[in-house]
C-alpha cells in the first residue's frame, strides 16, 4: 500500500487598498528620467500641450470681439508640463516592467479578438 505525504495548506494574506487624501489621476503623453547615482530609477512625467499666451489683444467691432495678436513675450511652441515624479528600486521597475508588458500583451489580445 502507497502512503502519500499531506499535501501542506497554502497561506493566504489579505492586502487592503487605501486610497490617500493626495491621490490624483493625471493625463501624461510621456516620461523622462534615469537612474540616480544611489541606483534608484527616478521616472517623471509629463503631459504636452500648446503655449498659452501671456495675453491676447482684441479690437472691439461692431459690439464683438475680433483678435488681433498674442502677445510678444509669449511663448511658442510646445509646453512639456512635468507633472510629478517618482523614484523606485530596480526590484519596483521590474514589477512595473512586467505589469505593463503583460497588460499591453492582454490589451493586443483583446483587440484582435475584437476583430
């Protein structure tokens, strides 16, 4: 006769979420950073947008508006707006790594499913 060894219980731990009073979502369009000289990778994120004008001149015609120019000591181009920053060991950047990929692998997939 064949005895088996029981088979062991597996351990469960319940992690609770908190939401903090600071939490915010935010738009970003990309991300720019490195690795500090203690090996933390610091990864800061931006959102782009258009200049807005320091001030706008209009001439009044007929009861409207009608604009004439923006002002001179405005800025043109694109606005790169960094909205905050964050620092992680190479341990988090891997987790993150690996969350992401595996969320842009399942996104493809339900995307071709879709089709």
């Amino acid at each position: 006769m064949k005895t088996t060894a029981p088979k062991s219980k597996k351990k469960k731990v319940t992690v609770f979420n908190k939401i903090s009073s600071g939490f915010r979502e935010l738009h970003v369009d990309g991300a720019y950073g490195g690795v500090t000289p203690r090996g933390l990778f610091n990864m800061n994120f931006f959102a782009e947008r258009m200049a807005i004008p320091k001030a706008t001149d209009f001439e009044i015609e007929n009861n409207q508006l009608r604009k004439i120019a923006d002002s001179e000591d405005s800025k043109n181009g694109i606005i790169r707006e960094f909205e905050m920053g964050v620092y992680m060991t190479i341990h988090t950047a891997r987790d993150i790594h690996k969350w992401l990929g595996e969320t842009l692998d399942a996104f493809d997939k339900s995307q071709k499913d879709a089709k």
